[in-house]
C-alpha cells in the first residue's frame, strides 16, 4: 500500500527537455519541491540552469515534458501568463526601475488604483509595501524611498519582495546574489530562509558552493543539460557535488 502525498508540491517538472534546433539544453530532467524547500540548482556555465528556469517562467516551452504546480498541470504561452499563474522570478540584474518609489516598484505593472478614474492608491501601495519588508525583515528607510537611494542588497531584497508577494507558492532565482558583496549576500539569503519560513518553495541557482551549503535543503546537479543527481544537503559534500558538476571523479 502506497501513502497519499501529504502535500501537493507547488511544482513538479516530469522529463522536461528542451533542444534549440541541434543543441540539447535540457535533456529529461525531473524535480519535485515541496513547501517550505529550498532546491538549489548548480551547474558548470552552459549547463542549462538559466534554460531550465525560463522554462518553468514561461519564456521557453519545453520541447518534452511536464510542469505541475500545486498539482495543476501547467503550459505558458508566455512570461506574462506564467506570472499571472503565479510563478515569480528573481534575477541576477534586477528587473527594478531606479526613478520610481519602492512601493512602485513592488506594483510594478499590478499597480493599485481607486475610484472609477483609477488613481493610484499610492498610500495603499505604500502601506502595503512597507508591511511586507516588515515581515521579511529587509531594512529600508521607508517604502516611500526612491529605489535609487539603496545600496545593491536592499534593491534585491525589494525583488524578493515583490516576488513573494506577488508568487502563489514558488518563487524561482535565477543567481539572484551573483552581484552582490559578502554582507549584502547575507541579508538576502536572510531573506530567502524567510521566505522559506513562510512556506515558500524556492528554486534557485547558485554558482556559489559555501551559499548552497547555507541555505538549500537539497541540491541537484546539472551537467551539459543532463541532470547528473539530486542530493540531500546534509547527505553530501563539496568535493562530491563538485566531482558531479566537472563529471571527474572525487
Ligand atoms: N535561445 C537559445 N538559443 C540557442 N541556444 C541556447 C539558447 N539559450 C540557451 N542556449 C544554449 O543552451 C545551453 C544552456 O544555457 P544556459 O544559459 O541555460 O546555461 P546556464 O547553466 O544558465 O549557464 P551560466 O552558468 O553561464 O549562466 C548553452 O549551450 C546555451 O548556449
Ligand atoms: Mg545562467
């Protein structure tokens, strides 16, 4: 007798592969990640993480395969689809406008309005706004700031921001520290286990090993788009999941 699934993963990918006409970017890869887990997704450069991100985003459909969310099958025609099925990205380079306040930012493209003539509710914007990095605990000066006035892991802690609260479960990160110094990194992977708290599933690419050992659950390996194995963080060590990422032996 097999046990129902207690929970129902907020994404599942069953055998996604993607070819762009000769090249194999992702061949037959499977992930399951569940509430509250942090999946980190390592790789040598051309390995296919961006690839299988975009995937799961929306900007690419998969040449083979499946993707679940919540136990939902799902198909995006697009990036603007994918996000209005709740799927949320954080890059590298931040998708964030300098000119316009924090709370814009956060609304950026779902902002709030009232009335018939569809003001924006800026004040609602704002309050909202400041309750979320409240509950994140990512420092700013004020909601009201201009986005230009903070330093590079405030703006990517605003990112993860407007991720989470825009995200129904699962928020991706395309190495969303890679431009950021020692202590900015720290705040934002402060962050990240926040959002874990909270139950999130996280799915994140990282190139940074000791950042990996930090904050996943479980890690998986992909090499020239074959996924080479999936392990339990605390199952695994450095030298072994560099062993799998170079394809040298140990
Ligand atoms: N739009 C595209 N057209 C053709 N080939 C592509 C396209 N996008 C990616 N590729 C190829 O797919 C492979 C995987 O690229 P991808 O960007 O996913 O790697 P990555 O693991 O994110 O690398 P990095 O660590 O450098 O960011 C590479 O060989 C790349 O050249
Ligand atoms: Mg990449």
């Amino acid at each position: 007798m097999t046990a129902a699934p207690a929970v129902t993963s907020p994404l599942r990918l069953e055998g996604i592969s993607k070819r762009f006409g000769a090249v194999t970017a992702i061949q037959r890869f499977d992930l399951e990640v569940a509430p509250g887990e942090i999946v980190a997704l390592v790789g040598d450069n051309g390995a296919g993480k961006s690839t299988l991100v975009k995937i799961i985003s929306g900007v690419y459909q998969p040449t083979e395969g499946e993707i679940w969310l919540s136990g939902e099958r799902a198909e995006f025609s697009d990036p603007s689809d994918a996000r209005d099925k709740g799927v949320e990205v954080v890059y590298q380079d931040l998708a964030l406008v300098d000119l316009q306040p924090v709370y814009m930012n956060l609304f950026l493209g779902r902002e709030l309005t009232r009335g018939p003539l569809k003001v924006l509710d800026r004040a609602r914007m704002a309050r909202e706004t400041q309750a979320l990095v409240d509950d994140l605990d990512i420092r700013i000066p004020s909601a009201k700031a201009q986005l230009s006035d903070l330093s590079g892991g405030q703006r990517q802690g605003i990112a993860i921001a407007r991720a989470t609260h825009w995200a129904s479960g699962l928020v991706l990160m395309d190495e969303p520290t890679a431009a950021l110094g020692v202590a900015e990194t720290a705040k934002v992977e402060e962050t990240i286990l926040r959002l874990k708290e909270r139950g999130a599933a996280v799915l994140i690419v990282s190139h940074n090993m000791e950042q990996v050992f930090r904050i996943a659950d479980r890690v998986t390996v992909l090499r020239r788009g074959t996924q080479v194995g999936t392990r339990a963080v605390a199952d695994t060590t450095h030298n072994e999941l560099v062993a799998m990422i170079t394809g040298l032996a140990s």
